[in-house]
C-alpha cells in the first residue's frame, strides 16, 4: 500500500491538529481531520483504510458511532482514543471490535503512530492475499489457460463446465502433452473445493512398494525406515480433490485398495487400526484407454466403473487447426516476458509449417519447439528454418498433407538426402532404389530447389 487514508475525528482543536501533524510526518499518511461524528459519518464515501475517533464528541458518543460505521463498513479497523482510563471501557470496545484503544496522555501520538503501523502491516497482508487469490482464479480460469477456439477445445469446455458445478468423479484422456493436468487445476480451482488442497500423484513417478505409504500414510514402526507417521496424500487431499495421473499404470494389488478406499471413503494408515475419514473429489487421468486395458487383464473392471465418472477426452493438437497458432502466440508472448526479449514476429511461412506438423509430442512439444525458436531467430523475427522438430517419430510428418505419391516420395528422398548430407549414393543405397531416380528428380527441378 503506498498511501494510507486515515479518518481523525478529535472535537478538541489544539489536539486534533497536534495528532494531525504529528502522523503527517509519514508521507504515506493521508490525513482527514473531523470535529464531529456527523462528518465523519458523511465522508465515508471516500472510503477510509483507517478511522481513529474520540470517545467523547459532542454529537455522538464513541461507542455509537463505532456501531454506525460498522453498519456501513464492518472492515474499516478503528481506533478509539479516549481519556477514560477504565479498563471496562476499553474492553467494551474491544469486544465491539476496535483494533486498539489508546488513552489520551502525553504519548498518545507514539502509541497512535505505531498502532497504525500494525494495523497497515495486517492490511498489507489482507492485500496480498485478495491478490494472490485473484491472480490463481485467473490462472487457472480455463477460458484463459485452456488457449482455443476449435470445435474440439470447445467440447472440452463444456464438459469441464458441467464437471465444476458437482463432485462427479471426472476421468481424463488424451495423447501425452494434451495437457491432462491443467484441465484438472481448471476443474478443482473453479469448483467449490478451490480454497481446499489439490492433491497430484503421478503413478508412473512413484516407485511400487512405496505406493500405498504415499496414497494411505503409515504410522510411526509400520515397516523398517519408517521412523515417525506419514500422513498420506488421500488425507492431505481432505475436503480437496486428489488428482491421480497416469492411473492406468497401478499395480493390480494396489488397485483392490483404492477400490475399497473410495467405497468406503475411509483410510488405515500403514500399521495402524483407526479409520479415517476423508472428503475428497477424485480425477484421474491416463494416456491409455482404460476399457482395453480392462479386457486386457491389467486394469479391475469394477475400479474402472467407480472411477470412470465423467469422461474428458482431450484433442491431440493435429486436430485442432488454427489452435496450433493461438498456443503458438500464446508461448511466445510467455518467453519474449519471461526472458524481458523484444517483440518476435512469426513469418507466414513459419505459421505453415506449424499448421502441417502433426506434432505427436503436442502441446508440450509445441512449447519447446517455440522457446527455441525464439532463442535461434534473427532480427525479431521467426522464420521456417528456425523451427526444429526434434520428434522421436518425425516420420508422421510426410502423412501429415494430402499429396501425390510424386510429392511424397521426392519429400522422403529429400528428406534422406538431407540427413546424409546430400549423399547420392548413400541416399539411394538407404531407400533402396536406384542414383538415377534421385538424379532425374534433383534435375527436374523436383528436389533441386529444396535442397541447402
């Protein structure tokens, strides 16, 4: 807070303007002198963060304008200064809810001064927290961290929409790097339980005998290490929602447990007999399609309908056209603030080659392919040869646009000629075909005007 507006209302001039000038000595003090209750009482519209009142003025007792304020605004804190010294008074008002009552002696204005003081530092705080809380409803308002327009990402909105308003169990879905985990904080974070814990697990990250310690807790001798009680993640999600990533990947022993668990709504801590209940919405998510794996054997049928609730299946980016562009922008705008870069224009070839690439490693691949992109440009500008696929399956790329089986195969022979280093022979020997087809199509202007 960099100013301060204090209320005085203080019917003795020599001491109102004392206190006055004493407290103006804070630049950041802003000070509103009042003789009256009445005026007090009529400027509340410039809305104080701090009213110090007399007790005895000479339209209104201090008790009675205390409760009028309140009436108005119940967050305003209130100083009384009075010169009664009983401690029934004070403790009145107190009760009543003034911040402080300081009595009128000769050190009034220190004691005045450094109550202020305390009472900006809790306001400062009140701030910072109305502000962080606003700053995570923004992040994690799906419209604005879910970035799309398609018909596909609009599907997704709905169901999330339709998701937020109940505590239905929500499943999932979708390629690795579709984002799994950010549609669950958009889920909890807009839901009723936003203020509760979020609570993710990530299957796959945790080694399997020390599963069900993390899921259910242990108590102090459970098992050798096991030196003082852990409180699991179910429990830590209590009133919350517990978010279990990858599930497909839980052990089939582990899996009965979480079954029971979420029937009953109940955990046993390792080594321990008492039951503890908890509260806690569950979303689980998987790269995997859960029905197959229960036909497979590796996944419990019954589990599977317990936690399949709400069905969310997440769009690979290949199928969400222009999408690609918007999360494009959207990754450079981050990185250009992040690392206090200039402007970065993206050229419209570099936009088609974006539009063509199916990117298997989706949104996230599309976040580093754009950071570097970013890092290796020229003159503020992105352009095709600064976007680098580094995909494992590259390969997909050719299928990617409907061309004539000509086009394809003079991409693929393009394709091997640069990656050998425009090598003939090599090429040829590697696709299996003869140095005379590539060297007809590099003179027929086919690959020639492709090739560094």
């Amino acid at each position: 807070m960099t100013s301060l507006k204090i209320f005085l209302i203080e019917d003795d001039p020599f001491f109102g303007e004392a206190l006055k000038y004493h407290l103006k000595l804070n630049p950041d003090f802003d000070i509103h002198l009042f003789k009256t209750g009445k005026e007090c009482l009529s400027n509340l519209y410039l809305k104080p963060d701090i009213i110090c009142l007399d007790f005895g003025l000479p339209d209104i007792t201090g008790d009675k304008l205390l409760k009028k304020i309140q009436e108005t605004n119940n967050k305003i804190p209130i100083i009384i200064i009075s010169g009664q010294e009983e401690i029934e008074v004070a403790v009145d008002f107190l009760k009543s809810g003034a911040k402080d009552y300081i009595i009128k002696n000769e050190h009034t204005k220190d004691i005045l001064w450094n109550s202020i003081l305390k009472i900006r530092e809790n306001l400062e705080l009140v701030h910072e927290v109305a502000d962080l809380k606003e700053q995570l409803e923004q992040k994690f308002s799906f419209e604005k961290t879910i970035i799309g327009q398609s018909e596909a990402i609009k599907n997704v909105f709905n169901k999330i929409n339709k998701s937020i308003n109940t505590n239905i169990n929500v499943s999932i879905t979708g390629e690795t790097g579709t984002g799994k985990e950010v549609v669950a904080k958009a889920i909890h974070y807009n839901s009723e339980r936003k203020n509760k814990p979020f609570i993710a697990i990530n299957m796959a990250a945790i080694p399997k005998d020390l599963m069900e310690s993390d899921f259910f807790g242990h108590e102090a001798g459970a098992f050798t290490g096991a030196n003082t009680r852990n409180i699991g993640k179910f429990e830590q999600a209590n009133s919350g929602t517990i978010f279990l990533d990858e599930i497909a990947e839980l052990d089939l022993n582990l899996q009965s447990k979480l079954l029971r668990v979420l029937q009953e709504r109940e955990v046993v801590r390792l080594g321990g007999t008492t039951k503890i209940k908890f509260d806690a919405r569950l979303i689980i998510a998987t790269h995997k399609d859960l029905a197959q794996e229960v036909k497979n054997g590796t996944f419990r049928e019954d589990l599977y309908y317990r936690i399949i609730g709400l069905p969310i299946e997440l769009p690979p980016l290949r199928e969400r056209g222009n999408d690609t562009l918007l999360l494009t922008k959207h990754f450079m705008d981050l990185f250009i603030k992040d690392n206090k870069m200039k402007p970065i224009a993206l050229s419209k070839e570099a936009k088609d080659k974006l539009l063509k690439y199916p990117f298997p490693g989706n949104i996230r691949e599309l976040k580093s392919v754009m950071d570097l992109a970013c890092v290796m440009c020229e003159n503020n500008e992105i352009l095709p040869d600064d976007l680098t696929f580094n995909s494992i399956n590259n390969t997909d790329f050719f299928l990617s646009e409907e061309k004539t089986l000509k086009e394809y195969t003079a991409e693929i022979i393009l394709h091997y000629l640069k990656k050998n280093r425009n090598d003939v022979l090599k090429t040829a020997k590697k696709l299996d075909i003869g140095k005379s087809t590539i060297y007809n199509l590099i003179q027929s202007s086919e690959i020639s005007k492709k090739l560094p």
